[in-house]
C-alpha cells in the first residue's frame, strides 16, 4: 500500500468559515465513535478515513484531511467542498483546513448520484479479509489513495445501487441518505463480520 503523501489535488479557499446544521454534529459523533472502534483507525498524524455529508445539490461538508476524530465538535476538522475545476483539479472551498485526501471519491459521487446525500469511507483489515464470506462487493482493480481512479472504482460500483463495498487493498465505503441510515448500515455489516469471526 502506498505511504501517505498529503493530497493530490489543488484547492483555494473561498471563505474560511462555513455554515453547518445539526448534521455536522451527528456526523462528528459518528467520526468518533468508528475511531474508537478502529473503523477509522487513529495514527500520529489523524485517522484513517472520511466522512461527508451533502451539505446542497453541488456542495458537501467533509472531516479535514488528517483529522483527529475528536468526540466534541471542532469546525476546523471540517471543511465545505462548493466546488471542482476538473482542468486544473482544483477544488473551491469554505473553511480553515485543507479537504481529505478522499474529496476526489466523494465529489465524483455526490455528482453523479444526487439521491447520495452521505458517505462513509473507512479501513478495517478484517472487513477486507472477510468480504466474500459476507457477501460485500469488491472494485476490480487497487488504485492509489486520493486518485481519481480509485473515485472511478468506486463510482462504477455505486452506480449499480450498491452501496457498501471494499475498495481492492484499500478500505470500505458505505453510502446513504442520512448519517443514521448509512451509519447503521456500516454497523450491520460489523455485526456480521463479527459474528462471523466468533462461529467460524
């Protein structure tokens, strides 16, 4: 797997605040919460995974890359996405922090599927390990983190309606259309797998 490298997009900065709703502290006590259940592995520099939420039809709110999961909330571990320049792939944003290194696999969803209004990405071995036996879809191909071709991966699966699968080598992502829904969804599949583990 590729060491992490920052993010391979540009970005300006239109504004360095956003305006948020209840949603962001829905999904901020989500955030934690998988990172306490090694969902969203923490490391020295943040965690391993991203969440976001479509904050309007072409703009979406999503954790900062390299954030800490912290269980208040802090707007500066959020940014807002307004915006993508695919010629220069450069994103327009709101907020003091850079966009995670995954705004590539949410804007590309959030684009062309306007019934997805969330989406979960996060890294557990054992869900990569265990996805035939429970039946969880998996992209063709391994793809770098923060590409372009990992968003395509994991568009051409969202696009048949499938909305939990492995990205190949990489980590998983659930997809909504509110933070509770797609979050138990998520925790219906870690059930399983751990029921799994325990019979098997």
């Amino acid at each position: 797997m590729e060491t992490y490298q920052g993010v391979k997009f540009n970005f300006q900065r239109l504004n360095h605040s956003f305006s948020f709703d209840h949603r962001l502290t829905e999904l901020n006590q989500l955030a934690y919460f998988f990172s306490q259940l090694g969902l969203t592995p923490v490391h020295p520099e943040g965690a391993y995974g991203n969440q976001s939420y479509r904050s309007a039809a072409s703009s979406f709110i999503i954790t900062k890359s390299g954030m800490l999961p912290a269980r208040e909330l802090l707007e500066n571990n959020y940014c807002e996405v307004v915006g993508f320049d695919a010629s220069t792939t450069t994103f327009s944003i709101n907020g003091a922090s850079t966009p995670s290194s995954e705004s590539f696999l949410h804007n590309e969803i959030y684009t062309s599927l306007p019934h997805i209004n969330v989406i979960l990405h996060g890294h557990s071995t054992l869900l990569n390990d265990y996805a035939v036996n429970l039946g969880i879809p998996t992209t063709e191909t391994f793809h770098d983190y923060g590409t372009q071709e990992l968003a395509q991966s994991a568009l051409l699966l969202a696009r048949q309606g499938i909305t939990f699968f492995i990205l190949k080598e990489h980590g998983f992502v659930a997809l909504g259309n509110s933070i509770k829904s797609t979050g138990d969804l998520l925790l219906d599949y870690y059930g399983q797998l751990i029921t799994l583990i325990k019979n098997s």
